[in-house]
C-alpha cells in the first residue's frame, strides 16, 4: 500500500523477500490512483473492500462491514484478507463479490447473522468470487445462522467460490428458517462440502460444484 501511494500512474517496483530483483520477488505497474497490476495481469488496489452505496473504500473487510447496510455489495478487492477476530459475524443482508476466487481470499469464518424478515419481503444476499480458507478455527468457512423460533425468508446465493481446508465449506444452521440456499460453480476442499438444516420452508439446490 506504500509503495502505490508513494508512486506514479506508469510506475513499477518490486514486492516480494528482498530489496533487489531476485526469487520471491514480484513487478508490480501502477495502473491507476488506487491500482497497482502484477506481471500476470492481476489488479490489486490499495483498499480491502469497497461499498457499493458510497463508493467509499476501506483499510480492513471489517471496517466496510460495520458502515453496510441492508442491499449493499461490499467489493473485495485481490489478495489475502486475515479476519483478525474471527468469526467475521455480518448482522445484515450484504453481499460480498471478490475479484475471483482465484485472486482474493479470505481467511477465517464469516457468519451472518441472519435478522428476521417477512415473507413477502424479497430479501436476498449472495456471496460470490472468493476463496474461503481456514485459520486457526476450522470448523466452519461461510456459517448462516440466526435466533431461534424466528423465520428469516431470505434466498441467499452462493456461486464461483471455492472452500479449502474446512470442516464444512458452507453451513447452514437450523435456526434459519423459510430460506432458500442455492450453492453453484463452487470448489469444495473440505471434509464436507455443505452442513445444510432443512425446515418445512428451507430449500436448498446444489448445482455444478
């Protein structure tokens, strides 16, 4: 982040082990005010996530989440995101977009916290493009749950993900009631792909993972 702030649009350095060019070491090229690419093609910003409703960007994932609200789509941006007092617990409906689960990643559980909603609402969430990897608690990579004897009628999405080193990749917990799960085009590296609690009004569709 120093190095894009300290440079200009056109300008290159050098990230890795060593001072000098050598192994370990990556060219990176300013692309923009708040971009740098590497030699593959990837973008990188000097932000974590941006907010969809201002614009605004911010230093830690955490930090954008607290500021959502309900509908908003949080950007991940490229990169390794540590979630420094897992779990990431999310009280509202925001959608998370990364830049590919081949490019960003979080590491550590993520949990909604899942409000009570009516059924004719049409609330929804989705969650896509992110590599979920464990830290130190692996049981659970991307949890939904909420408070007992509530019903949330939420339908959440979960698509171009990929789970590594998990218990259970996703989990859905037996306190979200009246919601629809829909899992796609995602990569499991997990002792279980997906724990999922049925309700009466729970569904689930599992497709091309």
């Amino acid at each position: 982040k120093q190095a894009l702030k300290n440079t200009s649009k056109g300008d290159s350095f050098y990230i890795g082990y060593s001072a000098d060019k050598g192994e370990g070491n990556t060219l990176y090229t300013k692309t923009a005010i708040d971009e740098y690419e590497d030699e593959n093609g990837t973008v990188y910003n000097s932000w974590a996530a941006k907010l969809s409703s201002t614009n605004r960007t911010y230093d830690t994932i955490e930090d954008a989440v607290a500021e959502a609200n309900d509908g908003d789509t949080l950007t991940i941006s490229a990169g390794t995101h540590t979630i420094t007092n897992a779990p990431l617990t999310i009280s509202k409906r925001i959608n998370l977009v990364g830049a590919g689960a081949d490019k960003t990643t979080i590491v550590g559980t993520v949990k909604y916290q899942l409000a009570a909603v009516a059924e004719d609402a049409n609330a929804a969430l989705s969650v896509s493009d992110i590599n979920f990897t464990a830290g130190e608690d692996a049981l659970q990579g991307l949890v939904f749950t909420s408070t007992v004897n509530t019903k949330q009628y939420v339908d959440i999405s979960v698509s171009d993900c990929s789970f590594n080193d998990w218990t259970y990749g996703i989990a859905l917990h037996s306190h979200v009631n009246g919601s629809t799960l829909t899992v796609s085009g995602n990569e499991f590296n997990t002792w279980c792909g997906i724990n999922f609690n049925q309700d009466t009004k729970t569904t689930g569709q599992i497709a091309n993972n």
